[in-house]
C-alpha cells in the first residue's frame, strides 16, 4: 500500500499523527467521512485505512498539481508542514484558512 505523497521524486515528510484526520467538521467536501466529531471514520491508529481510495482533497499530489503547480515542491511541502504545525498546536483559523 503507498501511503506517502511524492511529488517529482520528493516524498512528504508526514510523522502520520493523524491530526489532519481530526478536523472534518472544518471541511464541507469531507462531511460524508465524519464520525460526528470531526475525526474521519477511516482513521485507523493515525492512518487511512482507504489511502489509496481517499478524496483527492486529502491527497497531496492532487492539490499541488491542481492549485500549486507552480510553486516550488520544497517550498509546497514547507507550506503544508507549517499547517501540519498550526493543526497539531489548535492554532489554525479555519475561517481564514478554508
């Protein structure tokens, strides 16, 4: 099962905490996934149990080819850790963000 991004030869650096799997009440496209408490109904010990299956919003490869082809992959991948760090810390605004 591939369960990392790679985008040009460069693979994502996820530690997989499972955060980003938590927030579904802050997503309108991912509503069908939550449990009712914002956690995903597929996280299974902080990992997709569909991976492979996931909408394209939680991939990676497809967010960056479809709204961030131009950017640089490192600087894409800085951008996704920096809101890795700001979910992980409850620090995001989801008003701003989404």
């Amino acid at each position: 099962m591939d369960e990392i991004t790679v985008i040009n030869g460069k693979v994502f650096e996820c530690n997989q905490c499972g955060e980003c799997c938590r927030c579904l009440n802050h997503i309108d496209q991912l509503q069908e996934y939550n449990l009712g408490n914002g956690v995903c109904k597929f996280l299974e010990n902080n990992k997709c149990s569909i991976y492979n299956e996931r909408p394209n919003i939680c991939r990676g490869e497809y967010l960056y080819h479809m709204y961030y082809e131009g950017m640089d992959v490192d600087e894409y991948y800085h951008m996704l850790h920096h809101y890795c760090d700001l979910i992980r810390g409850g620090k995001i605004d989801w008003k701003k963000t989404l």
